[in-house]
C-alpha cells in the first residue's frame, strides 16, 4: 500500500472523535519514520505536519 494512502488513512481517522488519547503522537511517529527512511520527502514531511496540526488543535481547543 502507498505511504500516503497510509498518512491519509492515520490522519483521517484522528478527525472521529472515538480516536484514542496519544493517537496523534503514533501518527507524527509515522510520518517522521517514512521521512527518515526516504519513503517521503521532505516536502511531504512537512505537509502532513501541518495536517496532522488541525485535528491535533482541535482536541486540544475542546478538553
């Protein structure tokens, strides 16, 4: 399967509100271990950081 189908995948399900505590650190830990292993680049790295920001602010803004 694509890495980024994978990313997408991980990021999307952070938007259910069921998803568990710390799922955005597991996420952040995939996308920076496909950087770092050349799977994605670098440019990719940041752009699903910044993704990974908005649901990651949301939980924070709603606890």
């Amino acid at each position: 399967m694509s890495p980024h189908i994978l990313i997408d995948e991980a990021l999307e399900s952070l938007e259910h509100p069921d998803s568990p505590d710390g799922a955005q650190k597991v996420v952040l830990h995939m996308i920076t271990n496909m950087m770092e292993g050349s799977v994605i680049s670098v440019e990719e790295f940041n752009h699903y950081c910044k993704r990974l920001l908005k649901p990651t602010r949301q939980r924070k803004e709603a606890s």
